[in-house]
C-alpha cells in the first residue's frame, strides 16, 4: 500500500484527571472529576488518525500489548483506515498508557506507564518502505527510536521528527543526528531550548542544517512560528469555540500543518491549518475525539483567516 505517512512513537490509552491544584511532594491534591475510561492518544497515532479521517494515506509503526485494550486499539485503527502491516502485537504484554492530572491553570503533570512499547528488542523490519513518502518520528521507547531512525534514513525516506524533550528518548549525544537527519522539526517553546541548548546553538535558525529545512515552533496561545533559510513567518492561534482540554493541541497542529504539506501549500497556510485543526482538539476531552473533516476545517479557517482555501 502507497503511504503518504508511516508514523511511530508511544501509543497511549490515556486516562485524563481534573485537580483542584498541583500538589508538591508529600502534598494532596483533590480530584475534581475524572473521565470514565481511557481515549486512544499517543502523538504519532494521533496525528496518523487525524490525516487518515482527512484523506490521507497513513500507517503507524508501533508496539501494542496482545491485551483487551491494545487489541481495541488495533481494531480502532484499522476502522479509521490506518495501516497496521508494520504495528506489533506484543505478546503476555500490556499497552502503554498515560495518566494525566490537568490544574485549573491547563498545566499537567503526566505519569506514563510504557507496558509493551517499552519491552521490545531488535530487530526492526519495516514492510513498505519504497512506497512511503515520508516518515515521522515522536516520542517513544529509545531503542524503538533509534531502529526506526535508521531503517528511515537507509531507505532514503524523508525524515519529519516530532521533538520532545526527553533525555530518556533523545539523550543529547543523539540529536545531532535527528537534526541534520530530519526535513522537518516540529516543538514548542520548551523543546525548542532544551534542542539549542544541546545542539550549543544560540539562535534556532542556526538549528537549520539544509536550505531545505524546515523548524516549526509552537508557542501556545502566542500562535506559532515557521523558521526557514528565508526567515522566520509568525502565525497567530485560531481561538477554539470553547476550552476544555489542551491533551493532544500539538499533534492536531502537526497533523493540519502535514494536512497543508503533503497538498503543496505554502508554509505559512500550512501553519495555519495547524493552528486550525488544533482548535477543534481543544474542544473535546481526549486527543481523538473531536477530529475535525475538511469542510469543517475550512469553514474554520475562512472565518478566521477571511480568505478561503479554495483559493490555495
């Protein structure tokens, strides 16, 4: 099968608490409300679901446990139309998972539990590779990571890394190569200096390796920024209809700046899709739950940005 993406990264059954604060060490917080069961999360999924509901061609490259949930999981993806040829049911293992306690503020504190993601060895095959046009890359087990780097660069596929700072995932004395290995760079505000800050760069134009490449910063409510060998391009945020859960509001961008990306647009539209689609993911508690079809996000865009996407 023709891909447009192969993602990998952690899959995740997520389990999402409302706190009355943050609580230090030794201190309690109360639990104001808690979902009933788990959404389906983890970014490289999450971002193949969303395109795969746009039109897109995508398939993931992951390690589920051979339990209930990941079998649930599984059935899930192949409904939505992602490609499970490279996704490996691992046996006597449970899926990973993510509790996560959100504070009146929308800051967070994750506990996350790796199950079978974390318990995979070598080696890695990947089916399919010379019909992929590009792979993406986020947070996962090290050793996952690292394979699946390598099979992507051997097979000369282009390289889009989803950044997070991790030093488990991403120990510094490994990123040189992500850097100068990846056509695109997506992160935030914290990622972003963790990144400069191991590369021993001052600037994030001097991250840029290729006239080619491509480094997207997201900044929260402060929109976002594209910076290219022709400059930097500020993009505002698209305001949501209503707030009720920031969990997943990166991927959905990376999702709609790919949605732009893999059709050609300008860098600029593309981060604006980004910022669009990550509007709807606000929403809705759960990073899938509220995943937007192209007329709703191209209402949403005309509305805000008073031109239509027809026009691109």
């Amino acid at each position: 099968m023709n891909l447009d993406l192969l993602a990998t990264g952690y899959p995740s059954l997520d389990y999402l608490y409302r706190t009355s604060r943050s609580p230090a060490e030794d201190e309690t917080a109360i639990l104001e409300s808690f979902s009933p069961g788990y959404t389906y999360g983890g970014c490289g999924l999450n971002i193949a679901t969303t395109l795969a509901k746009l039109g897109f061609r995508t398939g993931v490259a992951v390690v589920l446990g051979d339990d209930v949930d990941g079998k649930s999981y599984l059935r899930y993806l192949n409904n939505m139309g992602v490609d499970t040829v490279n996704l490996v049911c691992l046996p006597q293992s449970a899926t990973s998972r993510a509790y996560i306690f959100l504070n009146p503020q929308g800051r967070y504190q994750l506990f996350f539990y790796p199950g079978a993601a974390g318990e995979w060895r070598p080696p890695l095959r990947l089916e399919g590779l010379d019909k992929v046009k590009a792979c993406l890359l986020t947070v996962g087990a090290p050793q996952y990571t690292q394979a699946f780097v390598d099979c992507v660069l051997e097979a000369g596929v282009p390289l889009l890394w989803q950044m997070k700072a991790d030093v488990q995932a991403y120990p510094p004395d490994k990123l040189g190569r992500l850097i100068c290995g990846s056509k695109i760079i997506f992160m935030n505000e914290t990622e972003n200096c963790y990144l400069m800050k191991a590369a021993g760069v001052g600037t994030v134009s001097a991250l840029l390796n290729d006239p080619d490449q491509v480094i997207v910063i997201t900044r929260g409510a402060r929109g976002s920024t594209v910076c290219t060998s022709h400059g930097l391009c500020e993009v505002p945020p698209v305001h949501p209809r209503k707030f009720v859960d920031s969990t997943g509001a990166g991927d959905g961008f990376t999702a709609g700046f790919l949605a732009g990306w893999f059709k050609g647009l300008p860098l600029e539209v593309c981060a604006r899709l980004g910022a669009v689609l990550a509007s709807f993911v606000l929403e809705e508690i759960g990073c899938q739950t509220n995943l937007p079809g192209w007329p709703q996000i191209a209402e949403r865009y005309q509305a805000f940005f008073l031109e239509s996407l027809e026009n691109r």
